[in-house]
C-alpha cells in the first residue's frame, strides 16, 4: 500500500492550469523529493497533499485512504513550512504543544512530549525562548519539532532549508537525513535545489512548469541514480547536475551519430534530429580515447579538489570537470575528448530519451 | 560638511516641532489657566503670568448639574462602542483579507462611503428608529449609531493589521487542529494586539469628542460630556472659569490614555511599515 497516492491531479488558479496529469506513489518510509524551478507546481502539489490547496480534481489517498475532501487536521500530515510559521507570540514549548493543547491531551502527557522532542533536535534548553529570540537555525528546529510531536504518517517539507545560510544547510540536511532513517517515516521533501534533491532523496520527483512539460508536469521519478545517469528527457538533462550538462545538435545517419566532424555510435532506429548531451565529468582534456575535438581554453573555476574549464570549440561551448592537477592556461589550445558510453541522446522533436 | 552646517541641519527640525508643539499645546495652556485663576484674573488685559491657582472652578464642574453623570456616560459609551466594533470588526477583517471572498471588493467599497458620510444624515432616521424602539437617550443607543464610524473604521485598519500575518501561520494552525474561530482568538488578536490597541484608542478618542449625533439623540439620561461643557454656556452669562475646568476634566482621559499607550500607538500604526 502507498503512503501518499497521487492520481490524475490537475490543479488550477481561476484559467491558469499549474498541475496537469500528475500520477506518483510514494511507498511508506521513503523519502521523496519534489525538485524544480519555480512555478513546476512542486509546492502546490505539496500543499495539496496537506489539504491547504482547492480547485483541483483527482484523487489523493494517504495511508490508502481516499482524502480529497478530508480536513487538513485529520490526513494524519505534519508540515514544517518555508518560513517556520512558528507563533511568535508563543514559547518554544507552547509552539511545539500547540495541537496537543487543541486536543485537550493531559498536561503531565504534554510536558513529557515536549521534553523529548525538543531533546531529539537539540532544543531543551530554549523551551521557554520565544521565535522571536531564537536564531534561523533554532526556529527550523521548533518547527521540525511541532511536526515532530503530531507522530504523523507523513512529514512534508516545503523549501525548509532555503532561508538558511549555506554552512548551517549543510547540517540540517544531514540531520533531517538522520531523522529520517531515526523515525522511518515517509517524508516528502519540496526544493528547487538540486544538491538537497541529490543527497537527500530515496527518489526524486523532478517537475516542470506546464509550458515546458505537455502532457504532465512530472519529468521523471527516479533514484538520483536514475535521474543523474539515465535522464528521461532534455528537460531533467539539463536540470539536474551541477555545472549542467553540455548539449550538441546532431544528427543520426545510420549507425552512426555525427555532430559536425565528429562520430558516435548509433543505430538505424534513431530519429533523424538529435540532442546529444554529455556530463563535464566526461569531457576529457588532452590525450585520451574517443572522439575529440580541439578547443580553446576561455576560463577556468578552480574549486581546489577539482577545476571546471570553459572551452571553445567548433561544435560551441564545452564545459569540462576534471581533478585539481590539471593544469591549462587560458588561450591554450587543447584536445577536448567525449567519452562514447557516456553520451546520452534525446529526440530534438519531444526530447524524449532515446536508447542506441 | 561642516560642523555648523550639521548644527544647524539638527537645529532646524527642531525649532520647527517647539513652534507646532507650542501652537498645539497653547489653545490648552490658556484654558487651563482660565480654569486656575479667578474671575478677575482670568479675564485681566495684559494676561497675569504670575498667579495663585485657585481649585473650586474644578470642584464646581464636577459638581455641576449632570457633569459627572455625563462623564460616566462617556467613559460607557467608549467602552460599549469599542466591545460592538471589535466584535464584529475582528471576524470582518479576518475574513475580508482572504482574497476568495465573493463581493469583497464591493464590501470594503460600501464600507469606506460609510466612514466618509457626514453624520448629521443619520440623526433625522435614526431619531425616528430610535424614538420608537426605545433607544433614544440611552448609552446603549448611542454606542450603537456610534459603529457608523467605528466599525468601518475598524475593519479598515484591522484588515491592514491582519494583511501583515504571514498566512502560514493560519495554516500551520488549521493543520494542527484549530478552526476558524480559534484561530482568530489565538493567532491573529494576541499578534495584531499592538494594532488592536491602536484602533481601541483612536475609536475612543473620536467617539469622547463626538457632539452632533449625542445633541440630537440624547436628552438628559444618555449626555455625554461634550454636551455637558456645551451646558455651561447659560441664556445670560458663561461661566468661564467652570467651563474650562470642565474641558480640563474631559480631556485628561483621553490625553493619558494616549501618553501611557503612545507606544502602542506607534507601534501599531507602524506595523506594517516595515517587512
């Protein structure tokens, strides 16, 4: 049985459509990550599940529950919200009991929970602080804990980390990585960065905004893995990996694909128009197998364990990864290598993924 | 730039606020010497600076026929006003934010032509209504035709209060349980309470000065104090020195409300200044 079962979702503003045809199942205990830039519906579809969203058809279930028109309160979700929503006019402890006092639960039962929530992230000693006293990393940590202390059947995060200086990301994302694998909830996880959606996925859900997309927003579903190393069209291609991946026009003749002089293995099945893409860390410089062209070094991005060089070539620009001992000057003229089973090919028509 | 022209650049600002101050406070300063010097001085050409305060013009206003009946009534008036326009203002704000509210737009429309109408319009209806439910020359009465102004008032400046409380907040409640109504009461008062308090002062201080509506729906029971002042001017004579203790009297609640809630008044008209 999913967790959280999507079905035929469109949602809608007035004319605008902003969801179409989405279809997922998230099974229990996975970690989903909704990834894309703005306006692919991520946070919406989110919302959705939370029951903060109308104007929508199709089905949601959580739990195998149908809950399409069941309160926010009762589909058993806890949220934690991009800006916290913490009560500023609340203590630590009366955010984080918030609900339970709605409930009317026992005093010694809510003291206890509390304690030992705000002991998992770290909070015991702020209980009496208010929002307004505490530091960024402090209040994400309240709201974790609020959503914490409900034990739902599914955390949703919506862009949690994104008000957060990069150092103190880091550690967050390593610590609700942690609560995950504590807790063994399922947990849905909305970001427009690809680095949370990469190390913090079970799977990704990667979107995109319906004038892009066609039939549906979701591009593709898959382990970062899958969605690294197999993309399923130009759309996830050119999204996930950082720097993105170099694309080619070329064209299928036969067994072979040819982007200008160059050669690659191909097939007679191939569309005629291709899109050839290749990661950096693929891109070879000097000597080396396969294909190569010559390019002219125009910059180069030192990161210390590895370097990212911006070359010119005839077929256009070419990024390429390699370790930090490389060593090139810019204006130099070197050899630019493909590796042959990295490439990747998309129809240039639908780009859709295509297989040799 | 130079030391002088900063001096003067400071100077300046100030100057300007000691010459509004004082053309402010002045017409104040005058009658409260009237009501502290006797007749003589009172009235004396060129004004006597120097004097000793005499109290009784004090004790003769509050004494007077009515006075303290009608400061009473006032203090009354302002509270039931205030109760009658949070109660209805603080859901209408709530909900008149929400941006899927049918007719919102003709709502806040209606509601400021209200706030702007003069208010001698609603005396010759509401004279009549009133007569005839019985309302007329009662504090009830008179809190009530008071909302014609309160309330739109109001929901206008509680709506801006409730326009600054990020909607996640309301949600994040929603998802934990709260309905609406206790939403309202837990999130959105305690928060919007600087703004609240603000509204609750500046509702008091033009429903204590109000005279037109309280002169025709009044008699004797229900007078407030501005009618009470009015009451010192006779057929014959004006009682200056009694009058102008009586305009002390009745504004010095309103004058230490607003120093011991300036703060809030700020605090609360500045809300939404700043993101």
């Amino acid at each position: 049985m999913s967790a959280v079962s999507l079905q035929g979702i469109d949602i809608s503003y007035g004319s605008v459509d902003v969801v179409r045809n989405l279809d997922l199942d998230i099974r229990s205990g996975e970690f989903v990550v909704f990834v894309g830039p703005s306006g692919c519906g991520k946070s919406t579809t989110l919302r959705l599940i939370a029951g903060l969203e109308d104007g929508r058809s199709g089905q949601i279930s959580i739990g195998g529950r149908i809950v399409n028109d069941v309160d926010p309160a009762k589909r058993d979700v806890a949220m934690v919200f991009q800006n916290y929503a913490l009560f500023p006019h609340m203590s630590v402890a009366d955010n984080i009991s918030f609900g339970m006092r709605l409930r009317g639960e026992a005093k010694e039962k809510i003291q206890a929970s509390v304690k030992d929530v705000a002991r998992m992230v770290g909070l015991q000693d702020q209980l009496h602080k208010r929002p307004g006293a505490l530091s960024g990393g402090q209040r994400q940590r309240v709201a974790l804990a609020r959503a914490i202390v409900r034990k739902p059947a599914v955390f949703l995060f919506d862009e949690p980390l994104s008000n957060l200086d990069a150092e103190f990301r880091a550690v967050m994302r390593y610590e609700l990585s942690k609560l995950h694998r504590e807790l063994g909830s399922t947990m849905i996880y909305v970001t427009h960065d690809q680095v949370e959606a990469m190390t913090m996925g079970d799977r990704i859900a990667v979107l995109a905004p319906l004038k892009q997309a066609g039939r549906s927003n979701l591009m593709q579903f898959g382990t970062p893995e899958e969605v690294y190393h197999r993309p399923a069209n130009l759309f996830v291609a050119k999204f996930i990996g950082s720097p993105p991946m170099n694309f080619f026009d070329g064209h299928a003749n036969g067994a072979e694909v040819s982007i200008g002089a160059l050669r690659f293995p191909g097939a007679s099945h191939l569309p005629a128009d291709l899109t050839l893409g290749i990661r950096p860390e693929h891109v070879g410089l000097g000597t080396g197998e396969g294909p190569s062209v010559t390019g002219t070094v125009e910059g180069v991005e030192n990161l210390g364990h590895e370097k990212l060089w911006f070359l010119a070539t005839e077929q256009g620009r070419v990024v390429a990864r390699t370790s930090g001992a490389v060593s090139h000057t810019v204006g130099d003229r070197i050899s630019v290598h493909f590796a042959t089973d990295k490439i990747h090919l998309f129809d240039r028509e639908t780009g859709e993924r295509v297989e040799v | 730039m130079s030391r002088s022209a900063s001096s003067r650049n400071t100077l300046w600002p100030y100057a300007v606020a000691l010459v509004a101050v004082a053309i402010s406070l002045f017409p104040i300063y005058w009658i409260l010497t009237i009501a502290l010097k006797n007749r003589v001085d009172a009235f004396a050409m060129p004004p006597v600076w120097l004097f000793s305060p005499v109290w009784e013009n004090f004790g003769k206003a509050w004494s007077s026929t009515g006075f303290s009946g009608a400061f009473f009534n006032s203090l009354i008036v302002c509270a039931i006003g205030n109760v009658l326009a949070l109660a209805a203002g603080i859901p209408a704000a709530y909900y008149l934010n929400k941006k899927r509210v049918p007719g919102r737009r003709t709502i806040l429309i209606w509601l400021l032509i209200s706030y702007m109408l003069p208010e001698f319009l609603f005396i010759v209806p509401m004279y009549v209504l009133f007569q005839s439910v019985g309302l007329y020359d009662t504090v009830i009465g008179l809190a009530l035709i008071y909302q014609v102004f309160t309330l739109p008032f109001t929901i206008w400046l509680l709506r801006a209060f409730f326009a600054d409380i990020p909607e996640a907040l309301a949600e994040a409640a929603r998802l934990e349980g709260a309905s609406t109504l206790r939403i309202v009461w837990t999130i959105y008062v305690p928060i919007a309470a600087p703004g609240i308090a603000a509204t609750v002062i500046l509702n008091s201080i033009k429903m204590w000065n109000e005279l037109t509506i309280a002169l025709a729906l009044t008699f004797e029971k229900a007078q407030t104090v501005t009618l009470a002042v009015a009451g010192f001017r006779g057929y014959a004579s004006i009682d200056w020195g009694a009058m102008s203790a009586a305009s002390i009297i009745i504004i010095l609640p309103m004058a230490l409300f607003a120093i011991l809630a300036q703060r809030r008044i700020v605090q609360g008209l500045s809300l939404g200044a700043v993101k």
